[in-house]
C-alpha cells in the first residue's frame, strides 16, 4: 500500500479509539490514537471523497449490510 517500514511499526502498536455519530442521514467516524486523529463524514450509499490517514486521495462508498459497516475505498 505504500506506506514506509516506520510508519507501519508505529501504526501496528497504537490501539485507536473509534467512535461513530450519526445526525440525521449524516454519520461521522472519528479515529483517535496517540499517532494520529482522522475524522470522516458522509451519507450512506453515497460515494464521498476521503483523504486517508497516510494521506491518499480516494473515493469511498461506505454501506451497511446484515449488521456490519462495508467501507470501500478505490484510488489509482
């Protein structure tokens, strides 16, 4: 995926904080930990534009089926 041997040791230590709001037909995900803090929003079924946190740009389409969140990310 690209991301560098450091950044993938520091990554595979931390114990991220997830937590999801939902306002409406909006939900926002927000990912907290001692590296680094991202947050989210979109709609479900609808394709969004997300910057991931190693800083790729991607089009994401984030649905729910049979009780679990499918987040699907499609970049070149």
């Amino acid at each position: 995926l690209g991301v560098g041997f450091a950044t993938r040791q520091v990554g595979g230590m931390t114990k991220p904080t997830t937590v999801i709001e939902v306002a409406g037909d909006t939900v926002t995900l927000k990912t907290q930990s001692t590296f680094k803090n991202t947050e989210i929003s979109f709609k479900l079924g609808e394709e969004f534009d997300e910057t991931t946190a190693d800083d790729r740009k991607v089009k994401s389409l984030i649905t729910v089926d049979g009780g679990k969140m499918i987040h699907v990310q499609k970049w070149d």
